[in-house]
C-alpha cells in the first residue's frame, strides 16, 4: 500500500483550517476536491479518518495519520537540505506549550532558531498536565509538560523546575485575611484561574490546607490580565516566580503566606526523529530552560 502525501495534506489542513471550505482555500482547491481527496485517503487506508462533527474530530486512525504526515514533512525537508535543494517551503512547527512557559521564556529560547531556519510555529495551548496528551494524538511534534512518562516513539528530557508562589495585592491581603491565613478566607475570597484546566490554586490548596476546594473564582485566559486582576486586589492566585519577582520587588503584589511554594517539574517531549530541526529545537529549548528554571 502506497500512502500520497498529498491527500494526508489534505486531511492535515482540514484538521487545522477546521472547515472543508478554508481548507480548500489554503490548498488552492476547490471544497469537492478537498472532499474527494479525503474519501480517496479514507478508502486507500480502509479507515474513517474524520468524524463530520463541530468542531471536526479525528479517529485514532486519523490521528495516526496526522502523526505520520508529520514526521514524513520534518523527513522530506530534511532530505532536501542535505542534498543541497533549498526547498522554498517552511517547515510547521508543531508544538504544545503551557501558558506560563509561553508567556515568560519560549520565544527566548526559540529566537535563535526562528531567525536562522525557515518554520512556522503552530502552538497548541495547554495545561502542564495536559500538553502530553497532544503528543499521544499526534496534534504536536514537541510538548513541554509536567509529566515525566516517555511517549513511544519520543524522547523525554527534564528542563527544570517552575517555582509558583500565592499572590495578593497588599490591600486584598490585609481586607481580606487575618494574619495567618485559614482555609475558610481563601474559600471565601476570589481564587483566579487561567481555565478549568487550571489545577495550581487547586494543588496549592491541597499541599497547604488539605482541602481541594478553592471556594469560588475568577477565570481569566490571559497571563497578562491574570497577574493585573491580583494587582488591582481582585483575588488570589498562582504565578511563576520568572514572571511575578518584578511585581513582588516593586511591592504592588506580595506572597500571601511567605515561601509556600509550588515546584512543578518541566519535560520536554519531542519524537524521536534524528532531523537536525529536531536536534537544534530540543538543544536550544533546553539551553534555555536551564538558565531560566530551577534545576
């Protein structure tokens, strides 16, 4: 069985443009052309590939797929490099990140990189604890996650550690609480967080008052606005120290009990291609990191 890259293209752009009809616009095809590639890849491969939902969704056999086109793009590009055939195409980049790793120290590691080779990152957005989960579905070629368990097929390298501290702005903390915080004031006070997928204040509540119930919360899908909400003493919160020293040195935020800390343990999940992209992406991720993070 002979596999065409061109339809698994076809899927791929489907899967990312997320209608048939914008799918047809990025392949320069019309939509029944699109459609007609995905039966054919449907047919040659015995599999259904796509369920026609809202939002569309792989199967485990579309996923695969995707996985394969994938690495066979990182491999063709590669081969056309070392035979000295500059390909005019850039190479899709895709990668699952944590919020706070993006916003603090990504574009950092990567500026080398992105400067020097022709990629187009397509960042996927996640909780720590849940980026893996899109390396299992082939959605991403690299992740960086909390988890340390490799993936088959992948490598695995610990980057370091992400320290997280409580924060309050000075006038919530002294409104709010007593001198030694209880469990019952953070319940009663505004918890903020990223998403529902956002389980720190839920850790930090676990560690430090034995409970999992953070009481009620803000939801606030932006590191930015989410520090400027504990600024302007909205509630309470979980933030990386690389991001919150500056405001907790100038004092418009301070630790609500000092030194109650979350170490969350970084990993950088990356498949187990020997492409020189994969290489100097994984060198210069982990360069950085471990300037930036606790070891």
């Amino acid at each position: 069985m002979k596999v065409n890259l061109s339809l698994l293209e076809t899927l791929a752009a489907i899967v990312e443009e997320q209608t048939f009809e914008a799918a047809a616009d990025k392949l320069c095809l019309t939509q029944s052309a699109v459609s007609q590639r995905l039966r054919q890849l449907e047919s040659t491969l015995g599999q259904t590939l796509l369920v026609r939902s809202t939002p569309l969704a792989l199967t485990d056999a579309g996923h695969s797929a995707l996985r394969y086109f994938q690495q066979a793009k990182l491999l063709q590009n590669e081969f056309l490099d070392s035979i000295n055939q500059t390909t005019t195409e850039y190479t899709q980049l895709h990668l699952g990140v944590n919020a706070d790793s993006l916003a603090t120290w990504l574009f950092d590691a990567l500026e080398t990189l992105l400067a020097k080779e022709k990629v187009l990152l397509h960042i996927k957005v996640d909780d720590q604890d849940k980026t893996r989960e899109l390396m299992t579905t082939g959605e991403v070629i690299g992740c960086i996650s909390s988890d340390e368990v490799p993936i088959k097929g992948c490598n695995c390298f610990y980057l370091g550690t992400m320290k997280y501290r409580c924060l309050v702005s000075p006038g919530f903390k002294k409104l709010n609480f007593s001198k030694t915080p209880t469990r019952e004031e953070l319940q009663n006070t505004p918890a903020i967080q990223f998403n529902h997928k956002d389980d720190l204040q839920k850790h930090y509540m676990e560690r430090y008052f034995s409970t999992s119930d953070i009481g009620i919360k803000h939801r606030i899908p932006s590191t930015e606005s989410y520090l400027d909400l504990i600024k302007r003493g909205y509630g309470w919160g979980m933030a990386p120290d690389i991001q919150s020293q500056p405001l907790l040195n100038e004092g418009s935020v301070e630790e609500l009990i000092p030194n109650q800390t979350l170490e969350i343990p970084l990993y950088w999940h990356i498949w187990n291609l020997k492409t020189q992209l994969n290489q100097q992406l994984t060198d210069h991720i982990r360069n950085y990191a471990s300037k930036v993070l606790d070891a």
